[in-house]
C-alpha cells in the first residue's frame, strides 16, 4: 500500500530531502522545519505519513513500541517500514529525475532512527542501497543493523536533548561514537530540551546541510560525557553501590514521565553537591528497575529514601524544599 505522501518543491529543486515524523505525528509535522532547512529552495521535500494509527491520537506511527509488546513484531514492523521508505525514495527520485545518492534523509524520533536506517544500513537480504548525500537524525529512536560499506560516505548530524525524558540522550552520544569508529563522518550535537526540536539545532542543521551541498565532510570527536552528580544505578549494581557502601546513601527513586520527579532533580543534585562528603548520591528509575521498586514498596514518587547499613532507614515523599528533604531523612539541614 502506497504511503500518503506530503511533497513541498523548492523553487529551485534539485534534491531529494525526505522527512520521517515521530509516534503520533503525520505526514504535515515537519513541513514547519522547511523555511529553516531550506530556505532557498533547493530541495523537494517528501514527507510520508506513517502506515499505523495511535489510538487516542489524531497521529500515527511506524511502528508500534508501547503496544506491541513483542520484540520480534516491532521488529517486523520496523523492517516493512523501512521497505516502504525505500520503495518511496527510488519511486519520488525517479519522478523528479534526481540522484537518490545526492539526497537527504532526515526525521525525528521514530522518524529519526528508520531515516538513520535507511541511509546506513544494508538490505536484509545482505545487498547493498544507494546510499544518500546525508542523514539528519533529531532525537532518533535508534534500531541495530548492519552498517553497509558504502555508508562511510554518507554524512551524520545527530541531535539529542539533555532533558528528553522518552529517548535517553546517551543513546545518541553513544551512536555518535560508534558511527564515527566505523569510519562514517558524524556531527553531534545536544540541546538543553526535552523530547522536540528546538530554533538552535535548525541552524545548526542548516549550518551542516550547507556544508554537506558543497561536497564538504563534517566530522567532530563527540566530547566527553558530563559527570553526572547524580548517577543511576541498576537492580545489578544496587548491592555494591548502595547496600554495601561504606557512606549513607541517597536514593532518588524517580521515572521519566513524572513531572514533580524532574522538578526535585535539580535539588537531589544540590544535595549531592554540598553533602558529597558524607553521603553517595545515586537514582533508581522505577520504569527500568521495577523489582528495586517493588522490594522498597515504592509507591509513589518522587520518594527520596536514605539507606545506612544496608537498609532504608528513612524517606521523603513527593516535591519539598531542600530543607524539607533532608529534615525528613534526618540530616543536619545545611541552610
């Protein structure tokens, strides 16, 4: 089944750009993007809808993450997306007569991960695609595959918000890395947001694009990941790292999607400054460690719990000051 399709033609067109939306988008999502990518209408922009609805949404998506389930149907449905893009490209550059090596692949969180597949990626019957100019990939919910040869000439820009509470941005720090150790030349860059595209990663996106339209190779060491003061700790690590530490230990027990977790993060991490001294800091998501929940009968977050000695001894529960937390945990409150 043909793909819905939007299609802007620059004034000038001489490109391919495809645009893939996210989860819960449509095919009209990322046509606001073009007056900043392209403002001299070099580019015919394609900008398919995807193939499956989201309930509840006037959106759809590629493939189904939350409701599938089974890792093997998102699997299925991410491969016969990607067939379809693919179909799609060769079936547009052929009616426009452009080159689908001289084209752009871009997208944004699902969008963003099948726009790094299909442009980096070899066919599941191991043969190889026409590789294109380039793979913008903002916020790109990544899938793993089989790198083709061909795509170290393909250039990356990848871009991630710090604060992206669906996609962790060391996903995209890590694939950064990985992309240029394969030799592919990869620009990385990351934004204090959350899970969106902001005005200063569209410059430097058009910053990139022009580079990548005059034939230049952008390519930057991803730097080195900020020390985080308060670090997260797996249902592997817990026993070393909180019930046989040798300091009390403060546990912020917190999930993605909960707003009063975020807005006491950036306290938890006060705490953690000023007390590094005397007490390790660290996070547990519940979403990723439901069993470390379960055992501490985490029911409500935020729950900031003090562990000595191999236990929970005390804990606060929901947003407070500072000074709060830490009277209800039995610190000496530090004004």
């Amino acid at each position: 089944m043909a793909l819905v399709t939007n299609m802007v033609k620059g004034s000038s067109a001489q490109r391919l750009l495809l645009l893939v939306h996210g989860y819960a988008a449509d095919e009209q999502d990322l046509g606001g993007l073009l007056p900043y990518l392209d403002p001299d209408g070099v580019f015919a922009a394609v900008m398919p809808r995807a193939p499956f609805p989201v309930p509840g949404t006037p959106g759809f998506m590629w493939y189904d993450m939350a409701g599938a389930g089974v890792g093997d149907e998102v699997a299925e449905q991410f491969a016969a997306a990607l067939a379809e893009l693919d179909a799609l490209v060769d079936e547009q550059c052929a009616l426009l007569g452009f080159d689908r090596s001289e084209a752009i692949f871009g997208g944004f969180s699902q969008g963003g991960g099948l726009a790094l597949a299909l442009g980096l990626f070899s066919k599941p019957d191991g043969g190889s695609r026409v590789n294109p100019a380039g793979v913008l990939a903002m916020s790109p919910a990544t899938m793993t595959g089989p790198i083709d040869e061909g795509a170290r000439d393909v250039r990356v820009l990848v871009q991630h918000g710090t604060d992206d509470p669906l996609i962790p941005v060391q996903r995209s720090r890590d694939l950064a890395r990985d992309l240029r150790k394969f030799g592919i030349p990869t620009v990385y860059r990351e934004y204090p947001m959350e899970h969106q595209v902001a005005l200063e990663g569209l410059r430097d996106a058009r910053t990139w694009l022009n580079e990548v339209l005059a034939g230049e190779r952008p390519d930057e060491p991803v730097p080195e990941d900020p020390i985080e003061l308060v670090p997260p700790v797996t249902t592997a690590q817990w026993d070393a790292e909180v019930l046989h530490s040798d300091r009390p230990v403060i546990v912020d027990f917190w999930a993605p999607w909960c707003q009063p977790c975020r807005q006491v993060s950036p306290i938890v991490e006060q705490i953690a400054a000023m007390r590094a001294s005397s007490y390790k800091v660290v996070k547990v998501n519940i979403d990723d460690e439901p069993k470390l929940a379960q055992e501490y009968g985490v029911q409500s977050i935020p729950m900031i719990g003090l562990f000595r000695n191999g236990r929970l001894e005390r804990a606060s529960l929901g947003l407070k000051p500072r000074p709060q937390i830490e009277a209800e945990l039995g610190m000496l409150v530090i004004p």
